[in-house]
C-alpha cells in the first residue's frame, strides 16, 4: 500500500514552484477518500504547508429538490449533486484570485449549508474529495484537466460492501433498510464510478 508520507512526498515534489495545487482525491463510497484526504492534510500541515479539503458531500441537493426529482431514496447518486456548481468552484479555487467561501455539508439535519468555510487566498494546497471528481459523465467531465494530481481508491468488491454495511450498522438501521442502502443504492454506485471515471495519476486499492 502506499503510504501517507510517499504520497506526500509525490504532491510536493510535482508542485515544486507553485503558488495553487489542485489535488483530487476519488473513488466509491467506502473506500477511504476522507481518511486518506485527512491524513494528507496533516502530513503537509506536518511539513509547514498550508492545505485544506473541499468535500464534495457539500454540494448535495436539498432534499426538497431531490424529491421533487424523484432522487431522494437515491440521495448520493451524481445526479443528486450539484455537480456544476462544485466545478465552478474548483475553476475558481485553481485561479487563486482571492478567498474562497466554500458549502458545508451537516449530516445531523441532512443539509448542505452555502459559505459555511473559508479557504484562505494564501491557501498553497486544496484537497478535494469526493466520489465523483474523476467521472466521465457530464457535468463532471468538466474537472477533467482542473486538477494538478489524482488520486483514485478503489478496494476490492468484497472490502467495500464490507465497510458500507458497516457504515449502515452504525446508524442502527434496520436490515431491509440495510440491504436498499447497499444493493439498491451505494453499491450500484461505486461500480459505476469504477467503471466510468478516468484514470488518475496515482490508484490505490485501499485506504
């Protein structure tokens, strides 16, 4: 596996000279993204650099438009994000023109709040995570060539349906609730991120 520090390492080397490097952490729910993009955070923090996360999970649709839609037992799927306005910020936050003000997602009421962080002008590193940030698929697509180096984790079938029920046994769902929320929903997911994203600069199998 590779490590924290070697990935680290790789980020700082291929960023030699830059005021703003773009980093993209992807892969499938489950797979480890927000731990790995934490860790490299406070291994740069480590280093005397300075890093923040942009996480996609802030640009969620209101759950009153996802029903609306029809997408609310599918809340996670890309079309329940606002995939254009994450890109818009990304494009912004690749210009460093100034402070970047940033949405919030708080799980505990299930909403997405708009400006709820600053990423500071001086910013050197921004770590965006999320599942979607390497998909082929419109608006999506339209990250491609925005960040300055990719990650994709992508474990094993078997250790992702493993850690997503998991996930759902910590929130004491129900077993048929359980089962919707891996074969109805995450699962079907991550195979379409793993089949139709493209590829990164670096792929790790777990994390």
């Amino acid at each position: 596996m590779t490590t924290v520090e070697a990935i680290a390492d790789e980020i700082e080397r291929r960023a030699a000279g830059a005021r703003r490097f773009m980093i993209g952490i992807a892969g499938p729910p489950g797979a480890g993204k927000s731990t790995l993009v934490e860790a490299l955070r406070e291994k740069l923090l480590a280093r005397g650099e300075t890093a923040q996360i942009l996480p996609m999970d802030g640009f969620h649709m209101d759950n009153g438009i996802l029903a609306e839609r029809g997408l609310l037992p599918r809340k996670g799927v890309p079309e329940s994000f606002d995939g254009r306005g994450f890109v818009d910020i990304v494009t912004a936050l690749r210009r460093a023109e100034g402070e970047g003000l940033v949405p919030v997602f708080d799980r505990s009421r299930e909403i997405a709040i708009n400006a709820a962080r600053a990423i500071p002008a001086e910013t050197r590193f921004v770590l965006a995570e999320g599942n979607y940030l390497l998909l082929r698929d419109a608006p999506w697509d339209r990250l491609d060539g925005l960040f300055d180096f990719t990650v994709f984790v992508g474990p094993p079938y078997a250790v992702l349906e493993e850690r997503l029920r998991r996930r759902w046994l910590h929130h004491a769902l129900p077993e048929d609730q359980i089962h919707w929320k891996l074969y109805g929903n995450d699962l079907p997911n991550g195979k379409r991120i793993i089949d139709n994203s493209r590829p990164a600069d670096l792929t790790i199998d777990l994390f």
